[in-house]
C-alpha cells in the first residue's frame, strides 16, 4: 500500500480511526438488527 511512505506514520492513527468508526458502525447495525428481530 503506502509502505515506505513518509506520511505512513501520520496516516495510520487515522486508518486506525477508521477502522474502529466501521467496526463501531457494524456493531450499531448488528444491534438495530437484533433489536428488529424480537
């Protein structure tokens, strides 16, 4: 991907960020799911 990349170092708090934003989304999903299925 970006390896090597001198920005590497500033970019991956926010690919860090991202990932748990899209993980916390999912759960969110997953719940409203749950929540609609009782």
């Amino acid at each position: 991907m970006l390896l090597g990349h001198p920005l590497l170092p500033l970019a991956a708090p926010l690919a860090d960020r991202q990932r748990v934003e899209r993980q916390a989304a999912r759960h969110d999903i997953g719940a409203a799911l749950l929540r609609r299925r009782e």
